[in-house]
C-alpha cells in the first residue's frame, strides 16, 4: 500500500491500458503512413472501370531477344495498365521507323542498334527503355566452313541492305579484311529463321543469327565461327521506341507501356516456363535444349531490369554509324528519353518488385 493507504495496483492498470491505447494509435498512425507508399508503388495501374486504350506496337523481326514482349501478351501484363495491344510483325527497321513516324504504330520493339541510324539522320522517334543491352549474335555457317576467312567466294543471308545484320556483317569482313567483293552479302528478307531455312537449302552457306537458332544450328551439324559480340561494338539490344506525337500528346500512355515491358522482365525471370512457352509458340520451336538457350541468353545474361537506355553505347553507336556513311542531324541526347525509365524507380515502382534483387 502506499502512505495513502492505496495498494496502487489500479493505478497500474490504468497506465497499462492508456499505454496500450497509445501504441494502437501509433500502430494505426505507422499504418496509415505506410499504407498510400504501397499502394503507389505501383501507380501505372488502370483505374477500376477505366476503358483500356487500343495501342498498336509493331516487332521489327521475329526473334527470341523480343521474348518479353511475347510473355507480356500471352499473360495479361498489359491488360493490368489499361493497354489494349494490337501486336504487328513488320519486317525491317526502316520500314517500322516510317511505320512510327508516321503514328501508324505507336511503340516499336525492335535492336536499338537498328534504329539508331535512322534515329539519329533525322526520321521521328525516341528510345524509351532498353530491357536488353548487349550483343547477341554470332555466325552459323555450314560444316565445310570453319573460319571466317572461309567465307571468300561464299554467300551469307542477310534481310535485307542496310538492316543491322547487313551492317555487322560488314564490321566482321572488315576485321578479317575481307570485302562485299570476296564475300556476297545475299539479301533473303523475311525472318532469321527463314534466312537459316536458305542455308538448310544450301543458297547461302553462312546467316548471323541469334538465340535459339544457335542450338539449333549445332544440333544440324552447322558451325559457329564467330560471336559477333569481340566486335567490341556498343550495343543496344531490344528496346522501346515511341514518337513525337505520342510524347507530347500522351506522356501517361509511354510510361505506362515502359512499367509494363519493366514488369514483364521480372514475369520471365521468375516463371521460365511461361516465357518458353510463349517463345516457343512465336518461334514455333518445341524443343526444351533450344528454348532453353534463347531464355539463358535473354531472360538473365543480357537483361537491363533498370530499363535505362546507356547513354555513352548511343554516342557510339551514332559514331559507328557516322563513320559508315549515315548523314548525322541529330546529337545523342536527342535519340533517347530515359525520364520514363527513370520515374521507375524514383516512384518505387522496381524496388516494389525486385526488392533486393534490383541492381
């Protein structure tokens, strides 16, 4: 008891509960602060009831660099952001710049690297986001070739003058000094795997390709001679293009798009068999070794999960291409807009889904 005669055992009670009280507050005030930052980490959502918006995205080949792209359709990415897609195939970079200048597409999945040049001579449109960085190609060629220099007096397929890998196999005759004169760069148009099908036929003896048809290639008895990656060129691989049009006059729509493709690298890290699935589907490839190689090479060796164009591989990029003859009009700042890229993560969006894992 206390010298008043009280035990204080009440008043112990009391403050047990005024504390108690106290912490719910603070608990209930922690969570209400806590509440609005999870909600809009992700705040490229569509709104409840919102009309999705028709969208029309072009791929300029058919190829397994574009895997997020394809993983992103077949499950539902963007139906998530309100984005209604209408998915054309439209072979050649030129053709789908002028597609895109024009707003007949909107958005272009396509290499940087075959755009730059037409980007960078003036024709309307801007890198967004790159999901890819890197190079990816190599030289398939059949068994009596071994070497490059053995390529003279031969055929290689290519799309067509001019395209990207008209443009790099040009960089690799020339580090072998060989020349259009030794070697016959035959234009096959169409997708990589019909130009592989012209070397099953034997009208060319040699194609650039990119996984999978590397595994595929080994597995016909065909040889890889050359990684166009020891070119050390910079490289931008799959990437988003938009236009002028649609930056000025739907800003909202670019960012929603980028925090699609930004989600769908995660979707493909994490569920593999999906994104082989859809692969497997677009290349119409079925066998497991194969797919594999093309979810290795794009799903995690040359995956950018921050989006960001690299500034510095542009610069180079419009100097390799300036140095071959492109007429230059533009600076390479002008060529790319990473502020939707970057408003990824300044709005917690990437930290949201990789966690620690972002890098």
């Amino acid at each position: 008891m206390d010298r008043n005669g009280f035990s204080g055992e009440g008043e112990g009670h009391i403050s047990s509960g005024r504390l108690w009280a106290r912490r719910v507050v603070l608990i209930a005030a922690l969570l209400w602060l806590i509440a609005p930052a999870a909600a809009n980490a992700n705040p490229y959502l569509a709104k409840p009831g919102e009309t999705p918006v028709s969208v029309h995205v072009a791929t300029c080949a058919v190829s397994g660099g574009f895997t997020h792209l394809y993983t992103a359709l077949d499950n539902g990415l963007f139906d998530k952001y309100g984005l209604k897609i209408d998915h054309r195939f439209i072979s050649g970079s030129g053709v789908n710049l002028a597609a895109l200048a024009a707003d007949e597409i909107q958005f272009l999945y396509c290499a940087a690297d075959a755009t730059i040049p037409g980007l960078a001579s003036g024709i309307d449109g801007k890198l967004v986001a790159a999901p890819l960085v890197g190079l990816p190609y190599v030289l398939l060629s059949v068994k009596e070739i071994k070497r490059v220099e053995d390529l003279k007096g031969k055929n290689v397929g290519i799309s067509r003058p001019g395209d990207l890998d008209d443009r790099l196999m040009k960089a690799v005759l020339k580090k072998f000094n060989l020349t259009t004169s030794d070697v016959s760069l035959r234009p096959i148009g169409g997708s990589q795997s019909e130009r592989y099908t012209a070397m099953l036929q034997g009208i060319v003896q040699s194609v650039p390709i990119t996984p999978p048809l590397d595994a595929r290639g080994k597995k016909d008895g065909f040889n890889l001679i050359y990684n166009l990656n020891d070119l050390g060129l910079p490289f931008i691989y799959s990437s988003v293009h938009t236009n002028s049009k649609t930056l000025k006059e739907r800003a909202w729509l670019v960012q929603r798009f980028v925090a699609a493709m930004a989600e769908s690298v995660h979707f493909v890290e994490k569920n593999p068999d999906k994104a082989k699935a859809s692969l497997g589907k677009v290349l119409k490839i079925d066998d497991p070794e194969i797919l594999q190689s093309a979810y290795d090479a794009y799903a995690k060796a040359l995956v950018n999960r921050r989006m960001i164009v690299p500034a510095n591989a542009v610069a180079d990029a419009i100097e390799v291409a300036r140095d071959t003859g492109t007429n230059i009009r533009k600076k390479a700042q002008e060529v790319f807009d990473n502020s939707f890229a970057e408003q990824l993560d300044k709005s917690g969006f990437l930290k949201e889904i990789w966690g620690g894992e972002l890098r």
